[in-house]
C-alpha cells in the first residue's frame, strides 16, 4: 500500500472544504527566505518491496556483534512468544487506564506485574513502573527523603560502586529541590563498598543510604552489614537492585537492615537491547511508605456481585493533584515494555528465571577465567560477583575495545572516565545467552588485540 493513504481527489476535496487551493498555501505565513524550494537531493522515491530490501541490506551492515558488555543492559535469551503477545494489538495500542470499565485488561496486566515484582523484591507493593533504571533510583531518592521524618536533612549517602549513570541522573534530578548525594569509597582490594568509611557518618543526620546489589563492578555487597547500619541509626535504606540476580540473592525485603525501597531497570525480563531503549524502571517499597510512592499502583477488588476487578488505587500524579503536594513529575508509566515484562516473568516462572541467572554466573565465570589465562589480563577485585567482572589491562582499554569491535566482538565497559583510579580496566559481562565457543571466540580475538604491542 502507498505510504500516504490520500487521493488526488481526497487532497483536492480537503482543500476545497477549507478554501485554499494548495498545500502550500498551508503555510504561506513562513518567509519565502526561509523555504528551500525543491528537494533536489532526495532520490526518487521506492516503493515498499524497494524499501524492504533496503532496509534489510543496511541492517544487515551492523552484522550480529558478540556482547560482552551489560553495564545495566543485558542480553538474555526471550522467548518468541513474548513479543508475539506483547505485540498484537490489544496491547500494542492500549494507553491509560483511566477508564477502568473499559480498561480491565491493562489493570489487570499491571496489577500481576505489581505483584511479581514486590514478590521478588520481597516487600509488599510495587508500582507501575518508571521511565527506567536511573530515573526510577532519582525518584527513590527523593520518596526517601519524605519517608524519613525523623531526619531534617536531605543528605544521602550513596555507594560510589553504585551504576555511575544512576548518580549523574540522580544529580540533576534531585539538585535542585535540596538534597544532597555523598559517595561513600570502596575497598581497592575487594571493591566492595567500605564498611570503615560509614564510621566517619557516625552521629550524623543522614537520610537514607543507597546500595547496588549487585554493584556496577558485579561484585557481591555485604548488604546485611550495611543495611543493618543505617536501620540501627534511624537511615532509610535504598536498594538497587538487578531483578534476574533476585532469582538468586537474598532480595531487600530480607536483608538483615530491611531495605524501605527497591528500584532497578527492568530490561533484564523480557526487553532486547534495541540500542539502549525504551526500557523500564521498577519500584518496590514497605507497605508503610506506599503513598509516597510515585506513579500509579493498581488494586484489584470485588465488585458488588463478587466478582474480580481491577482500578487504579492510587495515582501520585500532577495532572490529579496540586503541583506542590505531587510526589513526582511522572506522567505515565512504561505499559508495553512492562507488558513484556509480565509475559516473561510468567513464561519463566521462579525456576526459570533462577536457571537463567545461574546460567549466567557460570558463564561469566567461564568468561573471566578464559580472559585471564591471556597475558596482560587480570582480575581487579578479588570477592564474589554475579555475572559481570572488572579486569584490567596492560594498556588503556578504548584502542583494545576498538579493536575488538573490529573483529565483531562489544567487549566490555571501559572504565577510565568513571574510575580512573582503577586503571586500564574494563567490565564484562556474560548471560545465558553465550556459548562456549563465543566465550573461546572472544578470548582469542583479545589475544591476537593484545599481541602488537607486545611484539613491538
């Protein structure tokens, strides 16, 4: 079919209705300056079986790169049926549920969402999501805040292993409405957040704490110890969270310093990579704080005849209240990728998502211990970790990286720019979704990028 579904003779009869005779008439008020005339560089124009085969010839100019990169954006297996559901029309096109006799469908998506993910979270409620990882954690610290009224100030304490996307966002979200984030240093041996640095805190009134579990290194937290810190000194306690690794790991509900607020980016359930979005953010809290949650939550009851219904319980939302008394700015939640998300997480089940996130441990494992055996490669940090990795180079990370996406291979995360202190290291990351012989592939691409300048 034509691109444009208009006639000459539907053009014409719109034309005549409004009293003008062109188009360009339409737009007669811009300066003749300002018009450029012809488009004389546009080639002619293709029809849709021309397009197609241009379309999947410059696709195919990006080739299928091996990624070993994650940094907050992995690459796991997603079952057909995911998108093959999340994609038919019904809920492709459906928006918000304002009208909740006609939107029972989309209540009910989200409320089962809600309920997953406080379930992995384990605490009791959850949203319906946010705009995504990092906006969702710049959202947690400002809930954090209101929640703590034992605490007049708006300091937050914030692991400097903590995603270093997250607290640039968190920065320019927060800045400007008073709150204040200071980093607390990690161990150079472990890179774990430091335990003995929280000490020079003591006394302080401090607000909440933030921590990565995993953290941006995929190094493992002592999380009991640090929750159980804050909880003992009246400090909200924020965590951030990866939500395969909760198929795993104790989940915030259950640390030993129960944590008040998880947020994370949910790409990991069910949303390809797709060149850095649109992705989601999740947020889970105590039952307490539940109305300064931000964004919407939907409840499911009995109508007067006994029978199931879904409506939205609570909308935190400046359209519905004053400016002022709002918790938050956001307008709307992340339906169609949540969507996604509600029909993996179903698919997959507990046991599911449990061997995925095994799988990938192992596989990073397999990853790291390849990559090391290489010369100039080595281990930054000596303590447990998920499924990513810091190493650290013979020589600085970005001419390697190029040089490895040259062979068709992303990998890694070049650290330099936020942890210079750190050294020629990058991170790396490896899901179910590697093989064997795409992890012998890399180590041996990494060898023959390393070899040069070895010779030389």
């Amino acid at each position: 079919m034509a691109f444009i579904p208009h006639t000459p003779e539907d053009v014409a009869q719109m034309l005549a209705a409004i009293g003008v005779e062109r188009i360009e008439q339409l737009f007669d008020e811009i300066p003749p300056a300002l018009t450029i005339g012809a488009l004389s560089e546009v080639p002619e124009a293709l029809n849709e079986m021309e397009i197609g085969r241009l379309m999947s010839e410059r696709a195919q100019l990006d080739g299928r790169a091996l990624c070993f990169i994650g940094a907050g954006a992995y690459e796991h297996h997603i079952p057909a049926a995911v998108w093959a559901l999340a994609t038919r029309g019904e809920y492709y096109s459906a928006y918000t549920p304002y009208q909740a006799e006609a939107s029972q469908g989309t209540l009910q998506t989200i409320y089962e969402f809600q309920t997953m993910i406080a379930s992995l979270a384990g605490l009791e409620v959850a949203n319906a999501s946010l705009y995504d990882g990092a906006s969702g954690f710049a959202e947690a610290c400002l809930m954090a805040v209101r929640i703590n009224r034992k605490s007049r100030s708006k300091r937050i304490l914030v692991a400097r292993s903590l995603h270093p996307h997250y607290r640039r966002v968190a920065r320019a979200t927060v800045g400007n409405q008073g709150l204040t984030l200071e980093e607390i240093p990690y161990l150079a041996d472990c890179g774990r957040t430091s335990l003995e640095a929280l000490a020079a805190h003591e006394g302080e009134d401090i607000a909440a704490i933030a921590i990565q579990q995993p953290n941006f290194f995929g190094v493992l937290e002592d999380v009991d110890a640090l929750s159980s810190w804050a909880r003992a000194r009246g400090i909200a306690v924020i965590a951030v969270v990866n939500p395969t690794s909760l198929a795993l790991l104790k989940p915030p509900g259950e640390w030993a310093g129960r944590a008040d607020i998880a947020v994370g980016e949910g790409q990991p359930l069910g949303v390809p990579l797709s060149s850095g979005g649109p992705y989601f953010g999740f947020m889970a809290s105590r039952l307490e704080h539940v109305r300064q949650m931000p964004g919407r939550i939907v409840g499911r009851t009995l109508d007067a005849t006994g029978r199931p219904g879904f409506t939205l319980t609570l909308q935190a939302r400046e359209q519905h209240i004053r400016r002022g008394k709002a918790t938050s700015n956001i307008c709307t939640n992340q339906g169609l990728a949540v969507t996604a998300a509600t029909i993996y997480m179903s698919l997959m089940g507990a046991r599911g998502l449990e061997r995925v996130a095994a799988a990938s441990h192992a596989r990073t494992h397999e990853l790291v211990d390849a990559l090391t055996r290489v010369g100039g490669v080595s281990r930054a940090f000596e303590a447990p970790f998920f499924h990513e990795c810091v190493l650290t180079l013979d020589r600085p990370a970005g001419p390697v990286l190029a040089a490895l996406a040259g062979r068709g291979i992303l990998g890694g995360f070049d650290l330099a720019s936020d942890y210079p202190e750190l050294g020629h290291a990058l991170s790396v990351c490896a899901t179910e979704t590697k093989t064997a012989r795409d992890i012998e592939t890399y180590a041996a691409a990494l060898a023959e990028a390393l070899r040069p300048a070895r010779a030389a």
